[in-house]
C-alpha cells in the first residue's frame, strides 16, 4: 500500500512509469518483476577481445529499454535503486575474498553534461548501497576517465566502435593502489557489443597486472550490466 505522502505526491507532482508509462508511479510492479529476473551471463557476437564475463538481468527490449532510457536520458530519480537490484547479481559471490568495488564504465564529458547525471556511475552507487543493506562490504571506485575524445558511438558497427574506444580510457592517478587487490566488478548499463566493457577491462589490467597484457587472468574481473541485447542471450542458450 502506498504511503499518504506518495499519494500526495503523485497528486501535485505526476509522474508516469519509466517503462509503460502507467500514471503515479515510477515503476510499476510488472516493469519492476521485468528487472528482477535471473541475471544470465552474456555474450556478444562477435565478442571483443579482453571481454570479462558479463552478466545481465534481462534483454534490451520493451519495458526494460523504455525504462533504462528513462534513467539514462531525463534522469529519473526513482530507478535508480530498481536498477541496481539487477546489476547486484553480477557484483561477486558471497564469500569472495577481498574488498568489492564497482568501477562504473564513464560516460563521455559532453553527455555527462547534456543528461546532467552519469547513468552507469549512479547505478553503480544505487547497486553499492544495496550491496552494503545485505551485509556485502562495497564501495563504488570511478576510478576510469576519457584520456581522449571519442565520437558517438550510435550508428557505428562492431568494429568501428571498438576502433573508436581502443585506448580511450585509462585509471586516474591514484586509481592503481585501490584496485590492487580488490574485486573489481565493471558496471555498465547495456551491453551491445561490449566494446566499452572490453576498454575498461583492458585499461583496469593495465595498471593491476602490467606488461601481462588484457589476457591476463592473475586477477579476474567481472562485469555487470542491466541489460543485454537478446541475441547475446540467445547465444548462451545453444
């Protein structure tokens, strides 16, 4: 049952479902349930070189791609902490060792400002505070940055987009003693052809394993996303 002060909000302040758009709720039960389902891991075809193992918690389709457009693009306060019960799934293994970071892929400085919020780092810090409700110690480490400029990666195919990352991001002085030692989990919000997952990892490596190059396993990464493409579900299924 809704609270008195959210049925006084929804009455001065409307607001619509970030998925299907039902009136006076940010995200209604049934969008919610399409978030919460059991995170797969995921592979995209082809799959770039240095890729970690990815998990999602549901295709990039209907409720789910209006509701994390919503999120990414106006900035919709309320789903942050539903997100972040899909990423959680792909945040490590009770009983792991080591402290548990989430370093969230960046976005570049021109839509960081244009949104007026980074959607992967706010995920990243909703899936933190979730973690640290069920008694997982964590933390988010936004530790990556833009060394240089990229273009928009929309339109561009597979190749171009890792051509166009390739090199793009690096960890900000003072990153490398933080993710010494640690579990790291990369937090994007969709995987598509998991080229910005596949430069993260690559720029993580390089300062945790140096000179092994993005094959090293001496300390794996993972990764979680909110959502994948289908295709990469379908992969999994053969």
């Amino acid at each position: 049952m809704r609270s008195w002060w959210q049925e006084i909000v929804g009455l001065v302040l409307p607001v619509a479902c970030g998925g299907c758009g039902r009136p006076r709720t940010e995200l209604c039960e049934e969008c919610a349930a399409a978030l919460a389902a059991v995170p797969r891991r995921v592979r995209p075809a082809p799959e770039p070189a240095g890729l970690p193992v990815v998990h999602a918690a549901a295709p990039y389709e209907n409720a789910v791609r209006a509701t994390l457009l919503a999120h990414k693009e106006r900035g919709v306060l309320g789903l942050a902490g539903a997100l972040a019960a899909a990423v959680r799934a792909g945040a490590g293994r009770e009983g792991d060792e080591g402290p548990l970071l989430l370093v969230p892929v960046p976005s570049s400085r021109r839509a960081t400002a244009g949104r007026g919020h980074d959607p992967a780092r706010r995920i990243a810090v909703a899936a933190t505070a979730e973690l640290r409700r069920g008694g997982t110690a964590a933390r988010v480490c936004a530790v990556l940055g833009q060394r240089r400029a990229v273009a928009d990666q929309a339109g561009l195919k597979a190749g171009e987009r890792h051509a166009n990352l390739a090199g793009a991001l690096a960890v900000a002085d003072g990153g490398r003693r933080l993710l010494q030692g640690a579990r790291v989990v990369l937090v994007d919000d969709v995987l598509t052809t998991g080229s910005s997952l596949a430069e993260a990892a690559r720029a993580v490596r390089a300062v945790r394993a140096p000179g092994r190059g993005d094959s090293s396993t001496a300390e794996p990464l993972r990764a979680a996303v909110v959502a994948a493409s289908p295709s990469a579900f379908e992969i999994n299924r053969n």
